[in-house]
C-alpha cells in the first residue's frame, strides 16, 4: 500500500493506524500548495480531489476519505481490534465518532488554518470548537479512549484533530480530559514512530 501524506495533517491518522497494525506501506509526501509529491509528481493525477490522505491499493485503485481508510485498514488485522466487526453495534458506534470527528471537529477547524479567513470566523470557529470539546471531554471522564478500555482507529483520528490546538492557538487547559487522552495516544510507540517518520520525511 501507498499512503500519500502530509506531516502533521489529517493524514497523521492513517499513518498512525497503518504502524499500530504493522502492514507494510510506503510513505509518498504531499506538498498541498503545489499539489506535487516528493519526487515532483502531479498529485491531482494521482487523487483527483488534490487532497491527503489517500491510499493506494496493493490490487490497484485508490482510496480516499480518511474515515473509509481507517477502516479498511483496520479490517486488513481485525484480531488487532483497532475497530469492531462490520454489522455490530459496536461498529455503528465507532463510526459514530468517525463521523463526528470529521465532521464537527476536523471539519470545523478550516477556518483557524485559512489566512484569509476574518477574525470574527475564526472566532466563531473557536467557539464551535470549544461546544464540540465539551462533549468529548465530558464524554472521556472515566474512560482512557473513546470507545471504552480499548485504542481504536477513532483515537487515532482525535489525537490528530488535538495535534491541531496547538498550531492554531487553541488551548485545552480547560478540557483535563482530552489533555490527558493526548498525552496517553502520544506515549504509544506506533504514535511516536508516524512523528518521527514524518519529521524526518
Ligand atoms: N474529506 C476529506 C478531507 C481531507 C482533508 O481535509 N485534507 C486536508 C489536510 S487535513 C488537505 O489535504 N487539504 C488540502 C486541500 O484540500 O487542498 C477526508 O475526510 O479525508
């Protein structure tokens, strides 16, 4: 498989959960302003949406939108757990959070990365953010990932969503929960190799 990614952004989920499982994969750099990889190819041609993360399929094809990603990963090691079996409860449930993540959260936080965005947008994008926090933070109280007991591919995705904050001046001292949820998923040594990885790219 093929991952196409860009430090630190959304893509950090996939990467993550690709190292959790231990599949083999290679690692292709996105410059999103130029819209090229490393080695100068034309990323559009590639993924015609011109956004990470994508995947590219060891039977051919690609895949994109992070949530089907972190799924079919997932679902390549199943007896890793990293997501519930298809048709449970548990899976509904998971991707529930999915869904919010990207969403409410991922979703929301366009406009703190736009410099052209107003400053009355990026305020009112803080302030969405902060109602959706509550929630997970509230959500978290007593449970050490969001799923209960258990890391899943939703952690991996929140984690990254969290790594944002502190680019774009968002603090979490008011949110203990999700301060030390981040602080747990960042000691995971699949965690600490996708930084490093990305770093060094
Ligand atoms: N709907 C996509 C959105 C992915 C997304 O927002 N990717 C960002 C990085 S976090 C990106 O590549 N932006 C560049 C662009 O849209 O041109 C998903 O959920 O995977």
């Amino acid at each position: 498989m093929k991952l196409y990614f860009t430090p630190g952004a959304c893509s950090l989920a996939s990467h993550i959960v690709l190292r959790e499982l231990g599949l083999p994969f290679e690692a292709v750099q996105v410059d999103l302003m130029k819209k090229t990889t490393k080695s100068g190819e034309d990323f559009t041609a590639i993924n015609p949406k011109g956004y990470v993360p994508a995947l590219g399929l060891d039977e051919g094809g690609l895949l994109t939108e992070g949530v089907a990603i972190l799924q079919y990963l997932a679902d390549r090691r199943p007896e890793a757990k990293l997501a519930p079996a298809a048709g449970t409860m548990e899976r509904y449930r998971l991707q529930e959070w999915l869904a919010f993540i990207n969403s409410e959260l991922h979703k929301s936080f366009g406009p703190l990365f736009n410099p052209s965005a107003p400053a009355e947008t990026k305020e009112a994008a803080k302030k969405l953010i902060g109602r959706r926090f509550a929630y997970v933070e509230q959500q978290l109280a007593g449970r050490e990932f969001l799923a209960g007991g258990t890391f899943t591919i939703a952690d991996a995705y929140l984690y990254t969503v969290l790594g944002w904050t502190g680019f774009v001046g968002f603090d979490l001292t008011p949110y203990p929960n999700l301060k030390a949820f981040q602080a747990r998923v960042a000691a995971r040594p699949a965690v600490q190799a996708a930084h490093a990885a990305e770093k060094g790219s």
